[in-house]
C-alpha cells in the first residue's frame, strides 16, 4: 500500500463526525496522521511554492479528493481550514 493510500484510509478515522459547532483543524489533522502512522511521516520537504512537507502535501491532495467526492466538508462556516466528515 501507498503512503497516499494509507493516510486516506486514516483520515476517515481522523476527521471528526459532522457538529454544526465543530470541526477538526488542518495542523490537528497533521498532528492526529503523526501519531497514527508515524511510518508515514517524513522530513523531505516539498518543492516551492508550497513550502510544506511532502507528506502533507500528499495528506492535503488526499484530503481534497474526499472533499471533491463529498466524503469530507470544508467548513467554511466556522473558518479557513477547518474540516468534518459529512452527516
């Protein structure tokens, strides 16, 4: 299994059910993947402009991609970078 693969399985588990007053941070996500696969985590850094991690960035792709499919909301409503799985 892909490093992708694997933190997209775990971001379901991660990311919290849908509260209309709550909602999972993106660095709380970062530090949620850290602990769950600390295999999966790296030091090399992502060439500019992102300015990340590698891994984040992959984190991040993935986590767009469950946006785009519905899977997980970008809440919006209670500011940048917060996110919930949907209800």
């Amino acid at each position: 299994m892909t490093r992708r693969a694997e933190i997209r399985g775990m971001l379901s588990d991660v990311i919290p059910p849908f509260d209309p007053n709550a909602a999972m941070a993106l660095r709380d996500i970062y530090r949620a993947i850290e602990q769950a696969l600390p295999h999966c985590v790296d030091d090399e850094p992502d060439p500019p402009p992102s300015h990340g991690l590698r891994w984040q960035h992959e984190l991040r792709w993935e986590l767009e991609t469950l946006v785009t499919t519905g899977e997980v909301l970008r809440r919006k409503d209670l500011g940048r970078g917060l996110y919930s799985l949907s209800p």
